[in-house]
C-alpha cells in the first residue's frame, strides 16, 4: 500500500496534523513572549518613575522629617551594607565550610541529611526565618538590632552559598587533588591551598548570587532590624535598610515618600540584577543549579 | 629491602626516621582536626532547622494550647477579644496561590516548551536568561509595581467582569483593585520563571532517542512532544509546578502590599483577605499582647509545615525524573 | 516500474528497484561525511551495509528516510528515489515518507507507556483504524514481530517492563503497525545478547517477504548471513557494492578484502 508522498495533494487529516503543529508553534513562542511582558513592564515603570526622584541627596542625605519634602535614604543604603556584611560573616563559613564538607566526605548518610537540611531550609518562607530569629536574638536582647537582622539575612545565605560551594569544588579535576597529595600535602592543605583556590572564581560568584538575594528581601527585616530614619551604625541597635525604607515609603499616603520609595527600589532592581546576571553569566553551563 | 628499620636504628641521615614519624602524626590530626571541623559547620545546618522548629513551637504554645483544634478551623481574627483563628489566612494563601498557579502554569508550560524544543539555538540561552532575571527581582519591587500599576490596571477590568458576569458571585464585591485578584496576579508572575526553568531543564533531559523514535515513525513535532516528550517529562514537571506552589505560599511582600489586610475569609475575587504570610507581616510589629503574638507566632508555624510538606513531594518528583538534579527553591 | 506480480514467470525477472541513490552527498557544518554514493537498493529483500566506525553507514542509512534532517547544520545534496521519486524534493511531505520507511534503532527505545500505546502510537497519529480495528492491528503488527504470544497477557503494562530483545521486537512491532514498505535497521542487535539476536535475524528473514529492508551492522557474520547484497563503506564513500556471498568470498576491491580479513575496523 503506498501512499502519495507528494504534499499538494494533502488528505484532511494531514492538514489537521500539520495546523496543529503549526498552531502550536506560534502559542509557545506567544507563551515565551507573554513571559518576558512581565518583565518588560516592571522594569519599565521601575526606571519611569525611579530615575526622576534620584539625585544626589537621595544617596547623601537621612529622610526628611514626616510630611517634609526631600532627604534621601543613605542611612538605608549603608544600613544594607552593614547587614550584607553581618550576614556573610554567619553565612560565608557556614557554607562555604560546609560545602567543603559535603564535597570532600559527603557521601554518607550524614552528608545526605545535611543537604536535605539545606534545602529544607531554603523553602522556608523569609518572614518564618525573621519570626525564628525574633525569638532567638530580639527577645533575650529586648529589641531590635543589626546584630538580629545580620543573623536572619545570613541563615537566609546558608543554603545558596553552600550548595554553589559544594557544586564548584567538585567540579576541580581529581587530578589536581592527586597532584598535591603526591607531593606530599595534607588533605586540608590541598582543599585550601589548590581546590579552593581552583573553584575560587565559581564561589564567588555564588557568593555573589546569595547576597543579591538577600540585599533585596524585606520581610526578615521587619521584626529583626526593623528600620530607623536616623543614622545608625551600632549594632545592637535598629537599623535602616533599603528594601525595609522602600516599604514603609511606599504605603505611606505622602507623595513625596513614595517617589522616593521608587527611587529605592530603581537602585535595589539596579544592584540585584547586575550582581545576579553577572553570576549567572560566569557559572553558565557549569553549574547545573537552575535559579 | 627488608622491612622498615625501627626507629632506633636509624639511618645515617636521622632526619628520616623523625620526618616519617612526626609528619604522620601531624597529618593525622591536620586531617582529623579539617574533617570534624567541616563537619560542625555543615551540621549546624541540621541543627539549625530543629532549632527553628522549636522556636516556632514554644513560642505559639501558648495560643495552640488554648484554641486547640480551633486555631485552624476557625475563622475568628480579634485581637481585642482575644479571639485567634487562621483559617482565613489559610483560605486566602491555599487559594490566591492556586489562583497563581493557573495562570502561570500554561504560560510558563508553553514558554518552556518554546525553549527546549522549538526555539533556534541563538535564541534560546538570551530568552532563558531574560526570563530567570523575573526570578532576581526583589519582592518588594513586585510589591510597589503592584500597588502602583497593577492595582489601577485592574480596577477597570474588573469593573468591566463586574458589568458583564456580575451574577457570579465570583466577580460581585467593590471593584477596588486590591484584592485577591491582584494578590494572584502578582504571585502568578513572579512563579512564573521557576516553572519555566525546571520545565526546560526536565524537557532537555528527555532522552534523543525517544524523540527520534517518533519522528522515525512519522510524527510531526507535536505529535512527537504531546506523546513520549511530554510524558517522560511529566512527573518532573509536575513536581516543578509543586515546588512553584511552595514559591507561592510563602510570598510576603508583594502580596501584603496588594491584597487587602482583611482578617475575613474572601467571598470573591475582589475582596480583600489575608494570606498566613500577609498577616505576619502586617500584624506582628504591633502585635498587642502575648496571646496576640503567640497566635501570630502560630500562623508562623501552619505556614513551615505548610511549605515542608508541598516542598517535600515536589522534591520526590523531580528528583526521581532528573536524577539527582539540584533544585533551588 | 515494478513487475506485474501476476505474470507467469515474476519469479523470474529481476526484482525492481525500491530505492536509486544518484550521487548523494551530506554534510555536518564543513565535514563531508558521505562522498557522491551511487547504489540502488531491491525491494523485498535484505540489504546490509558495512564498514568500520565511522565510515558513514548510519548516515547513509538515516538518508534514506530522511531522519539528517532533524540535524542542525545537515546539508544533503543528490537524490535519493522511493519507487522513482525524488525523496528530496521540496514537495516531499516528510511525515508520509517515514511511515513508509520506517527505522528501528540500534538501543531499543520504546516509549514510556504501555505495550498497547506503543504499538498504537503510529497508526493513532496517522488515523489509520480506531477502536476494535486499532486492537486488531496491534495484534497483527505483534504477531509479524514474533511478540504476540509472549506479551499478549501484558499489553497495558509498561512496555519498559520487557528486556532487550522483547522491546526491540516491540520496536519493530511499532513501526510494522504503520504499515511500511521499507524498514531500515541500525544496528538493531548490537545492545541484545546472542539469543535475541537470533531471534531478531529470524524475524528478518520472515520480514523479508513482504518489505525491503536495509541493515546496518558491524557484525559481519551477520551480514553475510541474512543479506542478499551487500555495500562496503569507508571514509564516507561507497567502495564495493554487490551480491553478498561475492562480497564475502572474493571482494573485487584491495580494501574491502583487507577489512573482512579483519586487518582493520
């Protein structure tokens, strides 16, 4: 039984099967589109209306009293910085140790529970994490602090910094570990003297991608740091940060606040993306964590 | 050679003997010292999660010991009576992220689709990217957006399903934009990247041969991808829409900022609610009184069990279909 | 043109011409991995193909129903004609083609479903019969496989549930259900262990009757054994080409000699 090959002469059922195809072509790049809308939109407004409200006081000055025009946020941007900084210090050995863990002698059951720990871990909802941390440092310590809000931006980093750390040091050729051993290095001075310094670019790059993640989240700060309007840079006492101020700007009923709260979030989107674009674009196709 | 000389006897050069000796010792403890030092830190993370979930426990004993049952199946929010039940909160966050869910799973779905099977090869490593930046946006940037354009976006949409299809209790309630609605169009597309990204990852993983199988036998490239494609890939996309679901329940920001703050259950997409994480964040800095915060505390608690158990299952699928695939949530 | 089957003496006259292959180079990007070929291919008979890693044999054979073209970067230049057309011509709908040539792969691929879905797949896309005449030519294409009475009690479980040689069986099942003229063999025994090759050459010669067929393989016991004729493949050409038991006995070509002597490959 043979069957025209020839495409001019289509049978109804061909055509079906071919406006099907067709048809589906055209709604998944229609999907691939709708999905990159979104993204278009926000980025959009985020410049539209950040980019008039920026100016040099907004990175110099303290908020202007309620209801007055003007001020800044650079106690904000600063409060940030000193939160990334306390947060890596719990978060950066934690991870980067414990990955070096699991990457050496992580085979074992021990191992497996401390991965699924980690990634137990980084599903919890942020705003859980900032309860957790409230309980464990704001309560003993009768009120909010630098110190709590590090502590619940570095647990956040935990799981990111350690499963990066994990990935890249496994990736360094065996070789490399044989080399050093033959010449007669201990096993903690290869990891740190040649594995480590191998995987360097790939966990900073982690490292890189776990602080843009946390330099943006607001909801572990509320009840830890929980923000100020004066300039702060004691550690047991509440400190500003960014993403808290373009919160407490935005739901406030002054227009002046909520430019600014605009402002915030332009030089926020601003840092989050290029460090996020800049790690993801050094780990490609290295790394097979997705997002 | 005959067997190692003791140390007693030792060889004209007598660095030899102690070199061997010490270096052992040494290395042993180096090693020994690395190893249990690695260790501790990469356990503090199992204590860690204990340690959370007993914070959690303790601190909202007080208010589940005196509502029991309640606390999860009553709707009652009055902080002034000293009434605590989350119901609602379990409502609206079970349901805006469902809501969320529906519209960015087709999309996400046919976007990912896109990507692994039908785009040309330059196109897809810029798109993907593009796509997984939505996922690098701050929560609150989707939250001060959300206020500011969508909610005002909507209110003549919904205005208009209001005029139209006003007789489904679905659209009745005042068209104020915030609401619902909003609360899961937001979530929707910040859920949106991690269904496209898993699914890609889950569809590229699909052997060639099964594609080739089909083609060999005449099928076009639906046909192909609606048949062995999309079902060897089906248990791992499933587990990426789950794992998305977890995403969604445990949203704050954003969701805070456009979806009302009412402490009722929701009678229609345009009514305010509240979700578990919502109420959290709103109520907790001026929380009045111990009860008050340990029935906050409480909500704390439904919302980690809430998203261990939907992480858990997800993570059981795509594991099983990726084979060991490390998934960030 | 075909014979008239009918004539006293068909059994006599040469067996046509399935396919004719003119010249048919391919390309990867810059690599030319089939130089000019120029063969033809009888019907309802088995045709191998050998030569040593590399040598171009798979590409020619995958030429044949044009599966190249789901490589990125493949050029195809010549012509390869199905019963005298043109199978590359722009015309040419590519799905109808490869249900008439149909391929069975060197590692068994059933698809993630049931025996009976597997079977099913191709005539349901192609809307060939539906419900009980569906189950009838599911039966059918499983006892033209030999398969029939060893998974008819397990048609809905998974057809992943079978070992190597039954799901290579059921692959060639899979694409008997379509009804084709050709199947194309890549190496279909290569991933079996020697029992199930045996029963796959069986089938190969039962088959033989009704379709052509075209195996690829490095077994050359294998194809000295089921093959009619025989082509002799290296570095992308086709040096020698002609009736098997020539082939094996006294090759014409210096090369062809040395490679069944085993001096290479």
């Amino acid at each position: 039984m043979t069957s025209p090959l020839a495409r001019h002469r289509p049978l109804p059922r061909r055509t079906r099967r071919l406006l099907a195809n067709g048809l589906m072509w055209a709604g998944t790049t229609l999907c691939a589109a709708a999905a990159l809308v979104p993204l278009g939109f926000l980025l959009y407004y985020v410049a539209a209306q950040g980019l008039p409200a920026i100016n040099l006081a907004f990175f110099t000055h303290l908020p202007a009293p309620v209801g007055e025009p003007g001020g800044g946020m650079a106690n904000a941007i600063v409060g940030t910085l000193i939160l990334i900084g306390l947060a890596s210090l719990l978060g950066l050995p934690v991870g980067i140790l414990g990955g070096i863990y699991l990457a050496e002698f992580g085979g074992n059951r021990l191992g497996g529970a401390i991965r699924f720990s980690a990634d137990v871990l980084s599903g919890v909802p942020s705003i859980v994490i900032g309860i957790f941390v409230y309980a464990l440092v704001v309560v003993p310590m009768h009120r909010f602090s630098a110190l709590a809000g590090g502590v619940a931006l570095g647990i956040m980093m935990i799981p990111t910094v350690m499963r990066t750390s994990e990935e890249l040091i496994r990736l360094v050729p065996t070789s490399l570990r044989e080399a050093a051993l033959a010449l007669g290095a201990t096993h903690p001075r290869t990891v740190f003297k040649v594995v480590l310094l191998a995987a360097r670019a790939g966990v900073i790059t982690g490292v890189l991608l776990a602080i843009a993640r946390i330099a943006g989240e607001t909801a572990p700060l509320l009840f830890t740091a929980f923000g100020s309007g004066l300039w702060s840079t004691q550690l047991d006492q509440p400190i500003a940060s960014l993403p808290v101020q373009v919160f407490t700007y935005a739901i406030s009923p002054y227009q002046d606040w909520q430019a600014q709260a605009w402002a915030g979030a332009l030089v926020l989107v601003t840092i989050v993306l290029i460090l996020s674009a800049a790690a993801r674009y050094a780990t490609r196709g290295r790394m097979r964590t997705v997002i | 050679m005959s067997a190692p000389a003791p140390a007693s006897a030792s060889p004209p050069d007598g660095r030899r003997a102690s070199l061997q000796r010490r270096s052992a010792f040494g290395a042993n403890l180096a090693d020994r010292a690395f190893r249990w030092g690695t260790l501790a830190f990469g356990a503090s993370v199992i204590a860690l999660i204990g340690f959370l979930a007993a914070q959690l426990v303790r601190a909202s004993h007080p208010a589940l010991k005196q509502f029991g049952w309640s606390f999860i199946t009553s709707a009652a929010w009055d902080p002034v009576h000293g009434a605590f039940g989350v119901l609602f909160a379990i409502y609206g966050t079970v349901v805006t992220s469902l809501l969320a869910l529906a519209f960015a799973v087709p999309v996400g779905l046919g976007a990912a689709l896109f990507l692994a099977e039908l785009s040309p090869r330059w196109l897809r490593q810029p798109v993907s990217f593009l796509i997984e930046l939505l996922a690098a946006v701050p929560s609150i940037v989707y939250g001060l957006w959300g206020i500011f354009v969508l909610v005002p976006a909507i209110r003549p949409v919904e205005a208009w399903l209001q005029a139209r299809f006003g007789f489904i209790p679905l659209f009745q309630g005042a068209p104020y934009g915030i609401g619902m609605l909003a609360a899961a169009l937001v979530l929707s597309v910040m859920v949106l990247p991690y269904i496209t990204a898993m699914s890609r990852e889950v569809l590229q993983a699909v052997p060639a041969a099964q594609r080739e199988a089909a083609y060999a036998l005449g099928a076009t490239r639906w046909e192909t991808i609606r048949g062995p494609v999309l079902r060897s890939a089906r248990s791992g996309i499933v587990g990426a829409v789950i794992l998305a679901l977890g995403r969604a329940v445990g949203e704050t920001m954003a969701v805070t900022m456009v979806i009302g703050n009412r402490a009722e259950i929701p009678t229609s997409l345009f009514s305010p609610a509240y979700t578990l994480a919502s109420l959290i964040a709103n109520e907790f800095a001026e929380a009045t009184g111990e009860l008050h915060i340990s029935a906050l505390v409480g909500a704390a608690l439904v919302l980690l069990v809430l998203t261990i158990a939907i992480n858990a299952i997800a993570r059981l699928l795509i594991w099983r279909v990726t084979g060991g695939v490390r998934v960030a949530a | 043109m075909p014979s008239d089957s009918l004539s006293p003496r068909s059994h006599q006259t040469a067996p046509a011409d399935k396919f004719v292959v003119r010249g048919l180079s391919f390309y990867y990007g810059r690599f030319q991995a089939l130089r000019g070929i120029n063969l033809a291919i009888r019907e309802r008979q088995i045709t191998a193909l050998i030569g040593p890693s590399g040598c171009g044999k798979t590409t020619f054979l995958r030429a044949l129903n044009r599966m190249n073209d789901v490589i990125d970067g493949a050029r195809t230049e010549g012509a390869v004609l199905l019963d005298s057309e043109d199978i590359y011509q722009p015309h040419v709908d590519v799905v109808a083609l490869r249900r008439r040539v149909g391929m069975v792969f060197q590692r068994p691929n059933p698809f993630p479903m049931s025996v009976f879905d597997n079977i099913a797949f191709g005539p349901r896309i192609h809307g060939l019969a539906r419900g009980d005449e569906l189950d009838a030519l599911v039966e059918r294409s499983l006892r033209r496989a030999a398969l029939w009475e060893e998974v008819k009690d397990k048609l809905r479980d998974s057809a992943l549930s079978l070992s190597g040689g039954q799901q290579q069986r059921l692959c060639i099942a899979r694409l008997l259900a379509v009804d084709p003229d050709v199947v194309l063999m890549d190496e279909p025994c290569s991933a079996l262990d020697p029992i199930s090759t045996l029963r796959i050459e069986e089938l190969m010669d039962e088959l033989r009757e009704s379709y052509t067929i075209v195996i690829v393989t490095h077994n050359m016991q294998q194809a000295a054994r089921v093959s009619r004729e025989t082509g002799f493949f290296l570095g992308g050409e086709l040096i020698e080409f002609g009736p098997s038991e020539r082939i094996f006995t006294h090759p014409r070509d210096r090369r062809t000699e040395a490679y069944i002597t085993g001096r290479f490959g």
